[in-house]
C-alpha cells in the first residue's frame, strides 16, 4: 500500500494541488501542456474525475488515447448533454 503525503511533491495529491491553483490562475491551456508534457511517454490516459471531460478533449488533440470516468452523476449527466 502506498501511503500519499500532502507536503511530499511526489504525491497525487501535491501534483493536483499545484495544477488546481493554477487552472484558476492562469487558466487551462498553460496547465494542459504542462499536463501533455509529462505524458509524452504514454499514449493511453485514464481521467479519473474527469468533470465535463475538457481535458479529455484537449488531450485527444494531443493524440493521446483517453478514457474518462466521473463518480458525479450531475456532473456525468451535464458531460453526455454536452
């Protein structure tokens, strides 16, 4: 069992720390290739939380393979009315 630290940079959730502040402070596109450019070694992303899936879109222009889940059956219902 790994165990996450929210102060060690290695971790999920210091990763998405880093990426939400900056998502509402320099918006999308900055953190979105920076997101692709820590991909450049896959081909296939799974987007757990993918909200409206805007980064799935962005990540298949990229020519990344995305497959998407959303636990929020709002938030899933909003994404598929699109």
């Amino acid at each position: 069992m790994i165990r996450l630290r929210p102060n060690d940079p290695n971790t999920i959730e210091a990763w998405n720390m880093e990426y939400s502040k900056e998502l509402f402070i320099r918006g999308n596109r900055n953190v979105y290739e920076r997101i692709v450019f820590h991909l450049k070694d896959c081909s296939t992303v799974f987007d757990y939380g993918c909200g409206m899936g805007e980064l799935i879109s962005y990540l298949e222009k990229n020519e990344k393979i995305v497959l998407g889940y959303e636990r929020s059956p709002l938030i899933s219902e909003r994404a598929t009315k699109g």
